[in-house]
C-alpha cells in the first residue's frame, strides 16, 4: 500500500533520469572545444606512457650520459651460470604451464558439449 502523499514507484525511479536529461546530457553532446580537444589528446594514457620514457621527459634527463659507460663497463655473460640455467628452467616451466593450461581448456569444453 502506498501512502497518499508518496509518488508512485514509476516516478521516484524516472527522477535521476530526469536530472541527468535536464543538467548533463545536453553539455555531453557539446562538441570539444579546440583548446579541450589538445588538452584530452596531450593527456591520453597511451601519450602519457610514451612520454614517461622519452627524451621530452626531464627526470630522465641524468640517464642521458650513462649510455656509453654502460657499454664501456658491460661484462661478458656466463653462459653456464646459476641465472641462465634458472631462466632456461623458468621459461621451460611458463611454457609448460601455458599447454597445460590450453590443453584442459580445450578438453573441458570438448567435454562440455560432446
């Protein structure tokens, strides 16, 4: 039962519907402004990656120097060492595990509809 002086349910949920038409969705379908369509382009996220590691970015500016004493003072690899028989082991092991992985996907759903 509902009281005399309360709206029908219809309209109580039909109210934020309302507020958004009236208020925001004319200003959403505004077209961008020159200035706010640089500043939206300038700060996508893929734009923002790439210029975290680029030139343009001055804390990367120490880094600039240290290419050729890298090269000048890299060491040779062993090649039967600890780490590279730990990374052949782990990336035979994440090889692995990935087949593993399809194979019980394919045979779950080979089973599921058969």
């Amino acid at each position: 039962m509902s009281d005399a002086g309360s709206p029908p349910d219809s309209a109580v949920q039909a109210r934020p519907q309302q507020g958004f038409d009236r208020l925001l969705a004319s200003a959403r379908s505004l077209p961008p402004s020159p200035a706010g369509a640089t500043m939206r382009r300038a700060l996508h996220p893929e734009r923002m990656q790439r210029w975290a590691v680029s030139d343009l970015n001055l804390l990367l500016l120490p880094l600039k120097g240290t290419e050729e004493w890298v090269k000048a003072n890299r060491l040779q690899r062993d090649d039967k060492g600890p780490f590279v028989a730990l990374e052949k082991t782990t990336a035979a092991l994440t090889s692995a595990t990935w087949d593993f992985y399809r194979d019980l996907r394919d045979a779950s759903l080979e089973n599921l509809f058969s």
